[in-house]
C-alpha cells in the first residue's frame, strides 16, 4: 500500500511584532524564524516526502525581505522534500506576496486561489487545496475538484474555521465539505490551537496549531503533526518545536505571607527550563487587609529569574461583607446591593460582580487609579 510521508505545520506568523515584549521584541521575531528552521530540519532528519503549510506562514506581506529570503531558500534548499503551501488570510496570494513574480525552485509549490490540484506520480500522491486572495475568503460548501478512484494517497491543505455552516469569513471548513472531499487527509491552518486528528468517514483532518505561541492566549505546548499517511489512515504524532512556551498560572496568596516564594514555587512546577520562557502570573484570592502588593517590584524581582513576566493583581481584601452591608452608611448600601448581585448572579457572571464590588470599595477610599480595569 503506498504512503506518503508528511510533515504538517501552520501559522508562523514569521514577521510578527510580538510588541507585548518591548525591547525583547526583535530576538522574539529572530526566534521563530529558527523555529521554522527547526522545521525545515526535521524534514531533513525524517526523510519527509511532503512538508504542509496550511497557510499564515508570513504574517503579513510587508514581511521583510530579509526574513522572506531567509524562508524560501531553506524551501529550496530542501532538495529531497517538496513543500506544498496554501497561503492564508494574513499572507494572501495577492501581488504584494513574497511568492508574487518570484522564480521559485520546483520542489516549493504555492496552491492557487482556486481550488487546485498537484499531482506527484513519484509519491503516488496528490495534493488539493487553495490560497487566499484577499483578507477575507468565504470558501464553499465543496472542494470543485473530487479525487480519482485509484491508490494514490489524497491529501488537502487548507488554511480555514472548522464550523457547521458557511456563516465564517475565513473560508469555512464545514463536515459537509469533509465529507466530500475525498481525501486521506486535510491538513488544516488558521486555529492555532491544536486539535487531535479526527475522522469523518475515511478523511482524517487536524489543526497542527502554531509551531510558536504569539501571546498569553496561545498558551501552553505547539509543534507540528509529522508522520505518514496512506490510504484512510493519518499515522500521526505531534512533535514540540517551539523555543519558548507562554504559561498563564494562577497563584492564590489566601494566608500567604510570602507572595514572591509562593509565585516562584508556582513557575518552578509550571516548567523545568522555566527561566527561558513566559510567564503570565494572577494573583488570586483573599489578601489581608494590612497587606502590600506591590507589582512593579515583583515583576523586577522575578524578571532576573524567568524570560519575561506579567502579573495582574485580582485579589480581593479579606473583609466581612455581610457584616459591612448592615452598615447604616453608603458605602453599606452598596455593599448589600452588591451581595445581592453576587448571589443571584450566574456563575459565569459571577466574577464581574465581585471585581465591581472590590473596585466599588477601592473607591470610597480613593484607591482607584485612573486606568483600573
């Protein structure tokens, strides 16, 4: 039976800004960019026939040239791989693309903004899927173009939102358009979490995520999908590639009375080889009422022991507020409606309430600073 054998990534986004690192922001930028070499290497060490890129490769089409020459000639350089890329919505196959009146080497294809087919006779294999034209695309319920009944592995790249209509901007992907497809496998870009290689029908389909997270909200372990595919079966395991990993973590100081240990032991257990990545630290529950925060000095305690550090204060002060809204006073007014509000809220309102309540309370002390969120 004839297998192919891929490796399957998304949504670099090489380029970006990264500007919520301030000066740290240009070495971010030079790190993916080594991330996507890692790529590049693996392929090599893998022996992969076909490397996927299921779109936002570049971040934008502004990329600079220096980092646009740096990426396509690792691609080209790749002799005994073939790339197949389906270029997104931040990196359209427009005329300002980096892939617009460029002479490429042969083994880097680019999908066109139709829906399109290549065809490799020596893999026993074809590859479907389409770029972006603009910012926006809204897809179709149906791939055009329906595989041959034979034995060559049918694969899809395809840079789209999975959803179960065709309501989405950003060419939807929807079960009816998978079940159609007839494909052995559709590499997915665009959602930069990760989702686990699913079936509908024979097709497998999966979301690789980013290589590199690009922020707090996309936390946690990214990599890429390598391994092989043959007819109705992905064999698939994800690999780690990224050289930094952003951590969102909770620490309750409820009767801690060593904030910065207590934060440190939290980044400690987060990660090993904590003190190469990001950290983004809420401080939760009750605090005393005689207690300090002060963040700036413990950001600039434990910037000395981790890359980079945010933290946010969301404590609330250990007060009695049952016991304050029997007060026959304002500020005891609005403690009850508060309490009130608290209470018949539902849950996922909850926090709201009790953030107003603790700004509501900073206020009658003159506490709230201007920027209070």
């Amino acid at each position: 039976m004839k297998s192919v054998r891929i490796l399957h990534t998304a949504d670099l986004h090489i380029g970006a800004q990264c500007s919520y690192l301030g000066a740290d922001a240009p070495v971010r930028r030079a790190e993916i960019v080594k991330t996507f070499e890692k790529i590049v290497g693996l392929c090599r060490e893998n022996s992969i026939d076909l490397l996927l890129i299921a779109g936002d490769l570049f971040d934008s089409n502004r990329i600079e040239p220096a980092f646009a020459n740096t990426v396509i000639s690792a691609l080209e350089d790749l002799e005994n791989t073939q790339t197949v890329i389906a270029l997104g919505n931040h990196d359209p196959f427009t005329a300002d693309s980096p892939f617009a009146n460029r002479k490429i080497e042969s083994n880097v294809h680019i999908l066109d903004t139709n829906d399109s087919v290549i065809t490799f006779e020596n893999l026993g294999c074809r590859v479907y899927g389409a770029s972006f034209d603009g910012v926006y695309n809204q897809g179709s319920s149906r791939f055009s173009l329906t595989p041959p009944q034979d034995d060559y592995v049918n694969l899809m790249v395809i840079h789209g939102e999975a959803r179960a209509d065709m309501s989405g901007s950003y060419r939807p992907i929807t079960p009816e358009f998978v079940k159609h497809s007839g494909m052995d496998y559709i590499a997915l870009g665009h959602v930069h979490t990760r989702s686990e290689v699913q079936y509908m029908g024979t097709t497998a389909l999966a979301y690789c995520g980013c290589p590199e997270g690009q922020g707090f909200d996309e936390s946690g372990e990214k990599g890429v999908y390598m391994g092989e595919i043959t007819k109705g079966k992905a064999d698939l395991s994800f690999v780690p590639t990224a050289q930094r990993t952003h951590y969102c973590i909770d620490v309750d100081i409820t009767d801690c009375d060593d904030i910065e240990k207590k934060v440190k032991e939290s980044i400690e257990k987060a990660d090993k080889d904590f003190a190469r990545q990001y950290f983004r630290i809420t401080l939760k529950g009750k605090r005393k009422s005689d207690m300090l925060i002060d963040i700036p000095a413990l950001i600039a305690t434990l910037s000395e022991v981790v890359a980079f550090i945010k933290i946010k204060d969301k404590t609330t002060e250990d007060i009695d507020y049952s016991l304050l809204a029997q007060e026959n006073t304002l500020k005891g007014y609005f403690v009850s409606i508060m309490l009130d509000k608290i209470n018949t809220a539902e849950e996922s309102e909850k926090e709201k309430y009790v953030n107003a309540l603790e700004i509501g309370l900073k206020s009658f002390n003159g506490e709230v600073s201007f920027d209070e969120d």
